[in-house]
C-alpha cells in the first residue's frame, strides 16, 4: 500500500501553513499524524472511486490530475560472499492545487516531490536513511512519460527500451545502482486495481505491483562498494483522499517466497484499537496469476515488540501470519530491530525474514502511525 504519513504529513504541514492565517497571527500547531491526511483541498482533483482501465507504459507515468501518487521500490539483495543488505527507494509527487496556473516566475509549479532513500546493512546492523524534496520546476524534480524518467535531484528512477529500470541515488555515506528485470506480469490489487482504504467513496487508490523484479548492481556504504543480487519488489498508487477519520494506521507486508510466490498483506488500524475492514491483500501464484485476499481470509498475529531508543516508539516486532484458504502458515522477522526511519515524521520500514514449515523468503514491512 505504502502511503507513508511522513510524506503527507509534510505536504499538509505545507498546506495548511500556505492557506491558514498562520503566517498573520504567528499561532500554529504542527498537524498530527492522526490528522494530517484531513488536511488539504481535494475539490478539483480526480477521485480513484470506480475500476480504471490501466493501460502500461502510460500508468507507469505521472498522473498530474489526482492529489498524490508514488514509485516506491523495496528490495533484499547480497553478496557473493553472504553479506546481506536491504533497501527503500521512493519518490513520491503531491499535487497542491489542481491547475497549473499561468505565472511568468521559472520556478512557479503546482507539483510538490519528496524522496525516501535507506539501506540496511545487515550483516553490520547499521540502517542508513535520507529524504530530499524539492519543487518539480526548473528541472530541481518531476516525472515525464517519454522517455520514462522519475526524478529529485540526483535520485532517478530511469524505464529503459528494454524494459529494465535504473535506480539511481547517492546520499551521504550510502549509495545504491541498481537495474532491475521484472519476471512477472504486474499485478492490479484490490478490484482490478481500485484498492478501497476506507468506507467513504473516493477513500482509495488506483494500485498495482512488480512483485518479483530480478536486481543486480551495487550498493556503496561508507567507503566500500559492493556487487549484489537479489530481489526488489515496486508498487505504484496514485490516489486523492484515502484514510478514514478514524483510522490511525496500517502495517504492510510484502513477501519473496523461495518457491517463486509473492504476497502483499496490509492491515489498516483504527484508533479504537480494531482493524478495517476494508484491509487486503494479494496471493501471487508462481505462473503471474493471482487472487485477491479480503480482510477475513489471512489473520496477523503479533509475537514480539522492539522499542526504538531513538523515539521511543514501540512497533511490532514478529509476526505470524496464516492464509488459511491457501493453507499457508508462515512467520515474519526483521533482519535487524532498528530500521526505523526518523524523518518528518518517524515510521519503520524495513528487512524481514520469512520462515515456516517447508517455507522459507525475505520481505519488506511497514509500520505507521505508532507511538
């Protein structure tokens, strides 16, 4: 699903101090993440609130008339040798009025982009993360079709004639260059791609997956650059209004099964402590075929805590997961505790194990609006 508060909460911040009289009076308060997806106009953005006809390569690109949308890569890969790392990459656009009005400034632009990058290097239980973000004028960040370019800054996602795709990003004392191979057809979620995230119309995204993209490249950490395999999973949503009032949260599952099947698990969590029900998933079968899963048909299970001494925040730690229409039980660990990422706002995600009887992968999973 991954629709991280981080980004909207910043956005809205940007929002409300821009159409508040904050600036007037000097009196504001920075929204909280329980409020800050209310924030914000949605009138005159188009609503993901009907099937859509997606057609590829033209929904890989941006989708300007909707609110909010975002390319958002996850991945497990290691060295020769053993070593083991994870990685996020995600660049994320937020529309913040619907028309583009006629300026004479270069750098007027009604796009807002923001960028999440972090690796963790497993074998050293170190996490590295950053954020950029920056204004889609002047060439600063943006999203264009032909050729099919993602960018904020320096941090590109590049769409190749061949079909690969380039991630490309260098911050600090972390750097990833990577080409990544997908070997499965994509995957709409939800019904036939609207993945309805509360009761309200028009609370919902347009969603699909590459869930089994083959990835080679490098991944540098402090001085040392190494050569890696692996697997990296996309998802793309665009949407315009998506959480309820009353929810808090959600944690999301992506999971790499060594037997050649995916799953894509997310449970949104209202303030009263219950689950949604409007929370899904997909089961992917080894030939590209998949299955919706509804709320009732998986049950999450959760074993263990890990509190961050950085923030304080206590996130679930260990799961147990069981499919039972797939006759499936599995569970899910973290390769390292500390992969919390504290930026705007504080949110983990991160590397996970999968194990099970007979059942053995990696994953990535996200966990938002803990205290």
């Amino acid at each position: 699903m991954k629709i991280l508060l981080t980004f909207f909460s910043f956005c809205c911040i940007v929002l409300y101090l821009a159409t508040s009289d904050a600036f007037e009076t000097g009196k504001y308060e920075l929204p909280s993440v329980a409020n800050a997806l209310s924030l914000g106009k949605t009138e005159g953005f188009s609503r993901a609130d009907k099937p859509y006809a997606f057609s590829f390569p033209r929904d890989e690109g941006p989708h300007p008339d909707f609110q909010t949308e975002w390319w958002y890569y996850t991945g497990n890969l290691t060295t020769k040798d053993g070593r083991r790392f994870g990685y996020q990459f995600t660049i994320f656009r937020r529309a913040i009025s619907p028309k583009l009005e006629k300026r004479n400034s270069p750098w007027y632009t009604n796009q807002i982009y923001f960028a999440h990058f972090a690796v963790s290097n497993i074998q050293e239980q170190s996490f590295l993360h950053s954020e950029r973000f920056s204004r889609g004028a002047m060439g600063l960040a943006g999203a264009e079709l032909d050729p099919l370019r993602i960018w904020i800054e320096n941090w590109s996602i590049t769409h190749h004639a061949d079909g690969s795709v380039h991630l490309d990003a260098v911050a600090k004392d972390f750097a990833i260059d990577l080409v990544l191979h997908s070997q499965k057809p994509r995957v709409l979620n939800g019904d036939r791609g609207l993945s309805q995230k509360s009761s309200a119309k028009g609370n919902a995204s347009y969603y699909y997956s590459r869930t089994r993209l083959i990835t080679s490249g490098t991944i540098s950490v402090a001085k040392e650059k190494y050569a890696v395999n692996g697997l990296s999973w996309l998802d793309r949503e665009w949407s315009t209004s998506v959480l309820g009032k009353d929810q808090q949260g959600w944690d999301w599952f992506s999971i790499q099964l060594e037997d050649g099947r995916e799953i894509m698990l997310y449970e949104l969590r209202k303030k009263d402590g219950g689950v949604d029900t409007n929370s899904s998933g997909t089961f992917i079968l080894r030939d590209g075929k998949y299955k919706h899963l509804a709320k009732e048909d998986y049950k999450i299970e959760v074993l263990d805590h890990w509190t961050s001494d950085s923030s304080g925040v206590r996130y679930p730690a260990h799961w147990k997961i069981t499919i039972e229409k797939e006759n499936i039980v599995f569970y899910v660990k973290p390769h390292q505790p500390n992969q919390e990422l504290s930026v705007n706002f504080v949110y983990w995600e991160g590397a996970v194990r999968v194990y099970g009887e007979g059942i053995r992968g990696n994953g990535y999973v996200e966990l938002t609006g803990y205290k």
